[in-house]
C-alpha cells in the first residue's frame, strides 16, 4: 500500500490478497486496484472483480469509503461474468447490488459491458480520453488505449500508469479476441503512452512478470513490445 502525500493506493492480487480460494482467482493472477484520498477517506476501485466482499472489507478496513468503480475493459475477469465457461466471475453487478456507485468506463467499451453483463443504461458512466475523475482531491486521468479491446483505457494517477491489459512488464494485452485490433495496439504503445515520462510506474493488470510494478523506462527498455519501431515490424512481429 501507498499513502504519499495525500494518495491512497492499493495493488491487490487475486487469489493473494482477495478471493482466497474462489475458483479460477489464483490462475488468474488479476489485479485490482484501491485509489483514494486519504483525507476525505473516498476511494474507487479498478476492475472489481472475483470477490467484492473482500474488495470492501480492505477498503473498509483501512478506514476508506468506496465511492467509484473505474473499468479498463469489459473482459469477465476484469468485471466480472462468464469467463469462457470455466467459471462465472464476481463483478460490476455484484457491485452495484451492494453498494450503487458511478461505474467509470469509455464510452466505446460502455454496449460491451452492457451486453455482457447485462447492466442498464444508467449503470455506466461513458467517458471521453482525457477526462478526469476524482476520489476526494486525487485526480484520475483517463486515457483510451484502444487495441485490446475497442474502448481499452488506462488511468494516470500522478506518476502512476494503471493500464489494465494494455501493457504489461513483459508484453502486452492480446489483440485477437473480439474487438481486438493489432494496429491500435500499436498506435497506443508507441504513440498514446510514448507522452508519459520514464519515471512514471506502470502497474498492469495481470502479474505475468516477476516484480509487480516498474518504470515505464525500464519497461521500454527492456519489454519486446518496444523494439518494433514501425508499424510495419509490428505487422511481422504479429504475424
């Protein structure tokens, strides 16, 4: 956990820190994230998903309110539903039956949520890249990374990238699913993240990478999907 300044921030592990024992959590190996303001005690969760009664509890246990859930994408083990038939995934839903908050999304990934967990309109608050949204006075700046899905976004908090599975530390977000698409992944690689600094630390969405975080600096040098620099190497690289 991170309390700098006034920034609360969480990095949880399925199946480590949460949803201990809950079937498919562990193989999983999502995280999720708490960010919040630890003076007026609001925070929202990143990706809530596989079991949002423990999501609360470590929220409510640092003395800190869920106001606000903020999604990446609309994949199952990031918000829940059926994940490929190998289990059905705690989420948005469960999520809003408990404790109805605003659910932060892009406005492309909005009838992907929808449809798949079969939410309403007024469930889902559509955004824009480069909108903000706050938990207290900790501002969250969105960005749309297209490419892994059509309305993929990651979230810039101070000198932290929380990028869902755009990026990871070794690799990137696959582009072959529905929705995927190659040249959009590479455009939000090398074009729509190459604006943030070297120091700025990228937490990903899934631990598939021995350290948990690392510096976007380390990350461009040492992650493959960096060395492609054109679109054309990027076409041959993914075949």
């Amino acid at each position: 956990m991170s309390t700098t300044d006034r920034l609360y921030f969480r990095q949880l592990l399925a199946g480590r820190d949460f949803a201990r024992g809950v079937h498919g959590a562990a193989d999983m190996v999502n995280f999720v994230y708490l960010i919040g303001d630890t003076e007026s005690r609001e925070c929202v969760v990143v990706d809530p998903a596989w079991k949002i009664a423990d999501l609360a509890a470590i929220a409510g246990r640092d003395g800190m309110k869920l106001v606000g859930a903020l999604a990446t994408h609309h994949h199952p083990d990031h918000v829940g539903g059926d994940l490929m038939g190998m289990c059905d995934v705690e989420g948005l839903p469960e999520l809003l039956r408990t404790n109805p908050m605003p659910i932060h999304c892009h406005r492309e990934e909005a009838p992907w949520i929808r449809r798949s967990l079969g939410l309403g309109a007024t469930d889902l608050t559509p955004h824009e890249s480069g909108d903000v949204v706050r938990a207290g006075d900790v501002e969250i700046r969105l960005m749309h990374t297209p490419g892994h899905t059509p309305g993929s976004q990651c979230f810039v908090v101070g000198n932290r990238l929380v990028a869902g599975d755009t990026l990871f530390l070794e690799g990137c977000g696959r582009t072959d699913f529905p929705g995927g698409d190659s040249d959009e992944m590479y455009r939000s690689l090398h074009q729509r993240l190459a604006a943030l600094p070297d120091d700025t630390v990228l937490y990903p969405g899934h631990l598939y990478s021995r350290e948990p975080s690392a510096t976007m600096g380390e990350t461009r040098r040492r992650n493959h999907v960096f060395r492609m620099k054109s679109i054309e190497d990027w076409r041959r690289f993914q075949g």
